[in-house]
C-alpha cells in the first residue's frame, strides 16, 4: 500500500539514493523529467518548502515507486492500493504505466489540484468518533458545497468543501456528538465537487498515457474491488480527484479476498495505522531496502 500526501519528511529518499545505483539513476531521471531538482530539496528541504503540492506530490511518488523497485525480489505484492496521491505509486509498482509517466501524470496532478485551489477558497477538516451515515447525512443537510472525501478507518472520516460550508458542518458534527471535527491544513478541498477543473485538466493527460495489465490487482479509491482491467483502471483514475477516497473499503475488500499482511511503502506509517484500526487482526510493516 502507498501512501498521500501528508507522509512528506526532510531528508526522504535520501537513504535509497545513496544505496542504490538504480535508485539513483531513477532521482536524476525525475530531475530532468521535472525540470527542478526535487532530490535537494526531498534530502535538504525545509517543511515549508517540501509542503508545496507541486513538490510534496512528486516527492512522495518518488519516494514510494523508487523503494520498490529497488526492493527487487522482495517486492512481490498479491495485490496493490494507494491512498489518493499513492494511487498513481501503486500503479507504476505494479507495472500498469512507467515511471515516467506515473511522474509525469503526478506533477500535472499537483498542478492542476493548486490551480482549482486558487479558483475557489475551500477546505477540509476531519472528524473523528461519528458513523459515517450521520457524517453523509449532516453534509447533505448543510448549505453549500461539502462532503465525505476521505474514508480512512471507521470513526475517523475527512470532510471536504467550501470554507463556510465545511465550518457549518464541523459545528453541526460536533452538536451531534463529534469527539472531534478539526479543521485541516491543506490548500483546498480535494476529492469534492470543487476540483471538477482538475479533474477536466488531468483526464486529458491520463487518456493520453499509456496503461498496460498490471502485474496484480489494484483496489481502486473510486471502486474499492479488484481491478486488472487497463481502461477500467484509466476511467476510475481520472474520477479520483472529485470522489471520496474509500480507504476503509479499499482494505476491507483485500481481506475479503484473502489478504492479511500488508506492508506500507513510501515515507511514514499512517496507513499502517489505519489498517489496523478497520481490523486489528491484520499484519502490518514498513517496506525497507
């Protein structure tokens, strides 16, 4: 599993470029690709500096795809998800587009999330100790534009929408018996109806890419289940960005379908963490070298 945005540290991937030729050859590929040298700023970069979208994306996506493919062998996966960002990681892992253009599709992405973000002021928050119905439902009811983004684990659900909107909700979430309905850092409200104009851009340049019969099925954040089919894999992608990601779900139907370890590649250990709260029977690692 792959991680989103969020996951981002000084100093990321560091380790894999000086331990690996191909890890190497793989960063100095992503500088030239870009345009900027994203590994000075991945190893020596501020917090602020690695915040922004146009480098914590493609930052992240390096750090993931990178790492398995210099795990070689040890990269043997029955199945891949990523949340939201991890998305387009799992899918160079698992041999359904190149590197290259996984890169490539990433930056446009990041580009085109800021440039919705600048349109239209807008937000998220999470909330935590709710069902997620009565999240759905007190969205619904709330003028303006919000709504479920992202299903990370049950109880702890991410609201998505226009400022005003979102903070009515949070106030309604709360009356309602919210432990907690917190405001999030981030730019704008991804996976809602207001990145429709990213949506627009980055479906273009998804149906221009190449997608090829991955190597193991990825469980999509739009559909949840198993997927192998490369145009049904393409249509999913490009719905990404203006639908909840369904983490929870995701997880729940690779258990379904046999899995019980799963291991977290790229920076941090959020979803390590989240998978074992949707069920703490489950192993979970950390992808290393």
């Amino acid at each position: 599993m792959f991680p989103g945005q969020g996951a981002q540290f000084t100093g990321m991937g560091q380790d894999l470029y000086e331990a690996s030729a191909k890890a190497k050859d793989l960063f100095d590929q992503a500088n030239d690709i870009l345009g900027f040298n994203i590994t000075k700023i991945m190893f020596e970069g501020s917090a602020d500096a690695l915040k922004e979208t146009k480098v914590t994306q493609p930052a992240i996506f390096l750090h993931s795809t990178i790492l398995a493919e210099v795990m070689g062998d040890a990269f043997q996966p029955d199945m891949v998800a990523g949340h939201s960002l991890g998305e387009i990681s799992a899918l160079v892992a698992n041999r359904t587009i190149a590197f290259s253009d996984g890169l490539e599709l990433v930056y446009k992405r990041a580009l085109a999330m800021q440039k919705a973000c600048e349109e239209t002021p807008s937000t998220m928050a999470a909330v935590l100790g709710l069902d997620d119905h009565l999240v759905e439902a007190i969205c619904a009811d709330t003028t303006g534009i919000v709504v479920a983004a992202n299903y990370n684990c049950p109880g702890q659900l991410v609201i998505s929408g226009d400022i005003e909107a979102v903070n009515n909700a949070c106030e309604a979430l709360k009356e309602a018996g919210a432990r907690r309905a917190l405001l999030l850092p981030v730019g704008g409200a991804f996976h809602s109806p207001l990145m429709e104009p990213a949506r627009e851009e980055l479906a273009a340049a998804i149906e221009a890419t190449q997608f090829t019969a991955p190597a193991c099925p990825i469980y999509q954040n739009v559909s949840t289940f198993a997927v192998t089919k490369p145009e049904e894999i393409k249509k999913n992608l490009i719905f990404q960005l203006t639908a909840p990601v369904k983490w929870t779900q995701s997880v729940q139907n690779m258990v379904k379908d046999g899995a019980t370890h799963f291991i977290e590649v790229g920076p941090g250990n959020v979803l390590q963490g989240l998978v074992k709260k949707i069920n703490p029977s489950l192993e979970t690692e950390k992808a290393t070298l």
